[in-house]
C-alpha cells in the first residue's frame, strides 16, 4: 500500500468511525468531520412522493443534485457499504404535513410507518470545503466550529408536480480579494452545488440580516470580508414546508451523511 | 443591440429556422446546424414508465444527462419556447415491445396512442462539438458530412426498476498530441456527456470493427489518430430493447432536437 492509498484507507476508516457513532447516539454538525469524504444531504419520502421529487431534483439541479436513490423500502446507499440511512447520520427531522414533529437520533421508527420508503442523497457544499480550505481560504464555521449559516432566500425553485419552495442557501465570508478564486474552485464541483448562486446584497435574496440564519449558526464576518451564498441541500426541506408533504425524514441542516466517496470523484 | 447580442440572436434564429424545416418535413442528422444551440436527445415514455426512467437518468449520468422534463402530456419544453416535440425533430423512432416498429418524421399521431407522455430531453455530445473545433480539432463527421458512429458497449449501465441495458458509445477519431486536449474541453460540459468514457482499444468496450457502427455512419481514421469514447445519449434506445419497453417515441439517432439554449449555458 502506497502513501495514497494509506491516506484513502485513512479517510474512509475516519468516515466509518463516524457513522459507527452517529449510530451509537452521538449528534454533532459533521463539518470538518471525515475531511475529504463526501457528505451528503438527505430526504426519504413514501414511494408515492418519489417522482415529485426526483423531478423537482432535475428542475433545480444547482439546490438538488442528487447523488443516489435507494430502491423503495431500502435503507441502504451504493455510496457507502454497509452504512444504515435510518441509524448513521447524527440527527433527523421527521416532518408530518409540513411541518417539523421532532428531531430524533435514531430514524428507525418513523421509517417503519411505510414499508416503501425512497431515500435521496443529495450533495452538499461541505465537498468543496476541504479544497476551500487547501487554496489556504478560511472556512468561518469549520474555524469557528459551528455550523454553517442556512437562509431561505427570495428565489422560487421551479415547481415539480405537488412540490414548490424556495431555494435555501448557505453562506462563507471570504476576503474580497479571494471571492473569485473560492467561486472559480466551488464551480469545478458542479454536482454538490458548484458556484456560488449569489456574491454580496444579501438583501436581494431576501435576507434582512446575517445574523440571523434560518438554520445553523450566525458566524463572524471580518471587515473586507464579502458574504457568498451557495444553493444548499436545505432546500428539500424547504419544499416539504411550502407543499404541505404528508410525510418525510430528512437529516438536520448541518448534520450529514457521510459517505465513502472521495469529494475529488465529483470534480471536474 | 451589440456584436455578441446580434450573433445570439442568429444563433436562436438559425435553431428555429432549422426546427421549421423539420416540422415541414425535412429529414437531415443535425450535426453542424444551428452551431452553438445545445441539441438534445429525446424519450418519451408512458406515465407508468417515467420514475423508472429518470432513476434510470440518475443512475446512469454520464450516458444520460437530463436537460429537461415535460409534464405528463404535454409537448412543449422550457429548452425552446413554441417548439413542438412532437413534430420538430427531423426524425423519429416508434418502439413497440423493445423493438424499433417505425421510423417517422412526424410523431404526433403515435404521441396520440397515450393521453400522459413524458418527455426526457438528455444532453449530446454535439454541445462541445463546436468548442473542440474552435480548438482546432477536426471532428471527422462535421467534414465528412455524415452522422457520428455510434456503438453498443459492453459496459452495463446501473439498472433502474424495470429498465437496464448497456452503454451507448459515439466516437470521434482525434489525433494523439490533441486527445489530451480533447478531453479537457469536452470535459468542463459535464452535463453533456463530459469527458470520454474511453480513449483507444475500442476491443475493451466490446467493439471488434469500427467500421460497423451499430448508429450512424463510419467515419475515416487518419494514421496518428486515435479513436476517442464519449457516453451517448442513444443509451435510452438500447435500454428500451433490452428491456422491452412497451411503448416509447425517441429521436432517430443523429437527428437531435435543437434547443434555444446556448451551448456556453453547460460550461462550468
């Protein structure tokens, strides 16, 4: 085995440990966790829901690229052997028409109310991170260690059969003078979000104040710092609210499925 | 209206003066119209038959990159305002039981057959044709005058319900010093098709003579070139054989629908 492939065999071992975790009950954000491996956002519907979803995916690709759909009634994924979607991610959302019912660390239960549950993995802009963080640009949240600041902005995603929503978004400050280049590195990422949907005026998303995030954590923004907003795997959750859906589970923001996949598998 | 405005808007005119035609009755492959406009392939598929198919899309990207979805019986698309899928291609294939039944130029009478007809426009390979011949790179249909070779892989796409079948494959003869080059350019248009699959030793793909594509025409190979692999959007097609899809209207292999859509908008 080679320095590469020691380094790989390291990442996944670390991807493991951290599912094998989550699974035992711990909950925390997943930024920073695993580095280099993929994260994932997650939505499971009933199989009713599946083609509303999948197409509203394909309609607003940039919010929802999907990374894999397990078969209806399988809580399994191809993109990480062995892990459990109802037990590996540290927290969930169990929404019931609309509206949030509870967060719980274990999914078992609730998955068990449909025997033909579809499972969607969605990228997340937690791969681009890791090469943020190389090019030598600060990551606020992960130096900070919180989660990442998420905002339901003012931008309709295009509709899909019963499913409407807004786009949610997640912001980075980053330096004036580094912008372009964290715009040009997130956009050789195109299927976890890529680049940047929005840099700067956050009051033309909508958004009134920074300091106050819809979900996750408010972070610091220096002075010469420019907030930069990507689409964020949020938006589901988004849809599941708007759209009144009867029944989904869904990670927590900020709390991800960390899968086997190297985040360099998704760079073009 | 400045330079780059007006040569847009030829480029839009060109695309509709070319879907005209084909509602008209013209019968033509599509390689080198309207240069710039993204050409797509086509499926339309029963209600019944759309979850499967555009799991079968994700499963499967490379080969099958959705552009866009029609809602169930309806022929328009977002890609071309006013445009009639069912008439503006120059030619169609009707498939009965996984068997191509006939070939037409208009398909509104077959499209009549289901009331909820779902349309998958899927990204072609013709989107970077035009960047790789800025680059100065042949591509040998486009002077030849003919359609691109296409052929039946031995690679197994990712199956998805009741559809599964093999990789479609076109070719492009490049010469060795630019195949690097290549597939650098066609690789920042991950959404159509992206990088080659494949370059040289067409035997490991399970093709023994070049010259007998299974779609489209052979084309010459120039000593020094190297025959280079790209996932095809006729993929569809040879899924609906393998699997013996009951009813499905695609585009005839070579002849796309043109879109109003400039090729840059797939450019990441």
């Amino acid at each position: 085995m080679n320095a590469i492939q020691r380094a790989q065999q390291a990442a996944i071992t670390a991807a493991r440990q951290a599912r094998a975790e989550y699974r035992n009950g711990r909950v925390a954000p997943t930024a920073g966790i695993a580095p280099g491996m993929t994260q994932a956002n997650l939505i499971a519907l009933p199989r009713d829901w599946a083609y509303d979803f999948l197409l509203y995916a394909q309609r607003n690709p940039k919010a929802c690229p999907v990374l894999d759909v397990s078969d209806a009634g399988s809580p399994t994924t191809v993109l990480a052997e062995g892990a459990d979607l109802r037990t590996d991610l540290p927290l969930y959302r169990i929404w019931r028409d609309g509206k949030l019912a509870e967060e719980v660390s274990d999914a078992t239960a609730a998955w068990a109310e449909h025997r033909d549950m579809v499972t969607f993995l969605i990228g997340c802009s937690f791969t681009f991170e890791t090469a943020l963080q190389e090019a030598g640009i600060d990551v606020r949240h992960i130096t900070d260690g919180c989660n990442v600041p998420m905002y339901r902005s003012n931008r309709a995603c295009r509709p899909a059969g019963r499913l409407h929503g807004e786009m949610v978004v997640s912001m980075r400050p980053i330096p004036a003078d580094r912008v372009a280049e964290a715009a040009g590195i997130s956009g050789r990422y195109p299927s976890v979000h890529g680049a940047p949907v929005h840099i700067g005026e956050p009051q033309r998303l909508g958004i009134k104040d920074l300091q106050k995030p819809d979900f996750g954590d408010a972070v610091r923004i220096e002075p010469g710092e420019v907030p930069v907003f990507w689409a964020c795997g949020v938006t589901p959750q988004a849809a599941v609210m708007a759209s009144g859906v009867p029944f989904a589970i869904t990670h927590s923001p900020g709390h991800m499925f960390i899968t086997d996949v190297p985040d360099s598998t998704y760079h073009v």
